[in-house]
C-alpha cells in the first residue's frame, strides 16, 4: 500500500517571529476536481477529519493549506511550488490516482464468469456505483481500515481504524465509504508522532531539517493502513500488516480469510 507522500521540506529561509509561537504548517495537494476528484475529495476529507480530531500538534496549532491540482500534473507541481515558496509550509503532503469500472464493465457485458481481480485504486464509492452487478465478487488489496470492523479484537490496527471512523462522522456528518481518506489520516498521524520528537521551532529550517530526521526514524507507530517502520534508506514505511483482501458482496466490501 501507498501511503500519501509526506516531506518535511528543510529549504526555506525565513524564521518565524519569536515573540509568538509558530503554527504548525500542512500544505496539502488534492484533486478536488476533475477526473481523479474521486479519490482526491476523500484525502481531502481524511486529513479534515485529522485536523478536527488533534488540532495541536506538540503544544503548536496546525495551520491546514489545502490546494486543487485540478487532476493535473502541471497544476499540482505549481502548487507545490506555491506552498513552498510562498506559504513556507513545514510539511507537504501530495496525492493521487485511479483506475476505472468500465474493463469491469466490459467482462459483464461478453458474459464473462470467471474470478475478477483489481487494486486498491478501485476503492471508492463511484466506483462501487458504476460498477454495479458486474463487480460482484471482485477482489481486491486493501488496507485493514477499509474492512475494520471484521478484523480480530486483537489487531492493534482495529483500535485505529474504528478511531479514524468516528473523527471522520464527526468532522462530516457521515461515515467514510472509501479506503483513501484514511490516507491523509494516518499521514497526519505520522506527523504528529514525529514533531513529538522534532526540535526546534516550526518555521525554521533547523526545524524542518529535525521533523524530517524524525519521521525518517519513526518506528512501530500504529495507522489504519498498517504499523509503519520507518529508516533514512527505506521510506517505503509498511510491511505485510498493511494488507488485507476483500471481495465485493452485494455492494459492500468483506474480508476475505
């Protein structure tokens, strides 16, 4: 599983006032509109849902940029850009990406019976809508968060999920239907784990140069999509616990045994 790219950007020069504490600063980059905003509206609300649920982070208030790439790649490079250099924000997360029902679709259409597989890309609720009858049975990777309730009492992951849930209902009135905005959620979580042990004050190079050295060593730290490990050579942060199948019965995701 991808997690939602996070950097601790170290680049930017100029200090915070020190007769105030500095806000913590989160630029986020999504496709809120466009072809990917499927996916790109549940970041959006994964991270809402975050900030609503722990809106400090290591005694500092978090200042959330959100900025829409539109679904396009110049947009979101400009953006990042934009939030970079002229927001000077801390740490920048970026998002992306999804395939589509219609091959799905198509196999109904010529009759075909046999086992249908996908990604995880495939997750959302357009998806689910469009694909209708001719999904059923599909399976598909997932993260443990998307079929949480079915997982044992005993999976730390459990907890997590069930807590990312009720952040979610309560920050939008409703519950998720999809396994992407819990993405940004646990990016956050990550976040906050790490400037528990940054140094420094948010703002300043010194401090991002520390956030970053903090996330890069991040170790056992429990999300919704996995217990993530993280070292300066190996960023890729997850490990087998990451990932569960399920399969499409009637509408709603279960997990497969």
């Amino acid at each position: 599983m991808k997690l939602a790219r996070i950097a601790a950007l170290a680049a930017v020069s100029l200090a915070a006032t020190q007769a105030f504490a500095a806000d913590l600063k989160v630029g986020v980059i999504s496709s809120l509109s466009g072809p990917v905003s499927a996916l790109g509206i549940p970041y959006e609300k994964g991270i809402r849902a975050a900030l609503a649920q722990q809106p400090t982070i290591a005694g500092y208030k978090v200042e959330l940029i959100v900025l829409d790439d539109a679904s396009d790649p110049t947009t979101a490079g400009r953006n990042a850009r934009k939030l970079v250099t002229e927001d000077k924000v801390d740490v920048l997360i970026g998002t992306s990406g999804v395939p589509g029902a219609l091959p799905y679709l198509a196999l109904a259409e010529r009759g075909y019976k046999g086992q249908i597989y996908g990604t995880h890309g495939l997750i959302n609720a357009d998806f689910v809508r469009v694909g209708g009858k001719s999904i059923e049975g599909l399976q598909v990777p997932s993260g443990p968060v998307l079929v949480a309730e079915q997982l044992d009492a005993a999976n730390p992951i459990r907890k997590v999920s069930m807590d990312f849930r009720a952040a979610y209902q309560k920050a939008h009135g409703a519950a998720p239907v999809d396994a992407f905005s819990s993405y940004t959620y646990d990016a956050y979580l990550l976040l906050a784990n790490a400037a528990a042990r940054a140094k420094g004050e948010p703002g300043t190079p010194a401090y991002r140069s520390s956030l970053r050295d903090a996330i890069n060593s991040t170790k056992e730290l429990v999300g919704t999509h996995g217990i993530y490990n993280f070292k300066p050579d190996n960023r890729y942060g997850s490990d087998e616990r990451a990932v569960v199948i399920v399969r499409m019965e009637k509408g709603q995701w279960k997990l497969v045994p």
